[in-house]
C-alpha cells in the first residue's frame, strides 16, 4: 500500500516551464529564420511543445487534475506562440522584417 506525498510539489511550475520553453523557442524562431519558412516552423515548434506537456505532465506523476494541467499548458503556448506570430505579422506589414 503506498503512502499519500505528505507536501506533494506544485503542478502548476510544469506548467509555467512549458509555458516558458513555449516562448523562448517562438522567439528563437522569429529571430533565427527567414520569414519565409518562419511560420511552417512554428507549427512544428508547437507539436513539440504538446508533446513537452505531456511529458512534462507524466513526469509529475499524478492523475489527479492530468488533463487540466495539460490543456492549460498548451493553451497557455497556443496564446503566447500567437502572440509572437501576431508581432512578426504586424511587423512584416510595417516593413521592419
């Protein structure tokens, strides 16, 4: 019989973590490629990230809550991944790409 985790860790950091790799590797990828390929990439980029959550998520080892947890994760990298696809759209339009 196991023993319930009596200060069981926070599950909202996997989260966050997934939150910031989201953002680090869209801007990586606004700043590295050219903008021709730059959004077929992303997409990529965002695959990896769903699968970043559910391993970030099978690692905290605990059911309670999974899919909460992983649908805020790639929610949360859906929003800031468009965010960043809107700034190079609107900064293609004004010429500075």
């Amino acid at each position: 019989m196991s023993e319930p985790a009596l200060a069981p860790r926070n599950a909202f950091h996997g989260v966050i973590a997934v939150w910031i790799v989201s953002l680090v590797s869209a801007i990586l990828l606004a700043v590295l490629l050219p903008e021709e390929i730059r959004i077929g990439w992303l997409l990529i980029a965002f695959g990896v990230i769903v699968l970043v959550s559910f391993a970030v998520q099978l690692a905290y080892g605990r059911a309670a809550g999974f899919i909460v947890r992983v649908a805020a994760s790639v929610m949360g990298s859906l929003l800031l991944m468009g965010l960043v696809s809107i700034a190079l759209g609107l900064a293609a339009l004004a010429g500075t790409v």
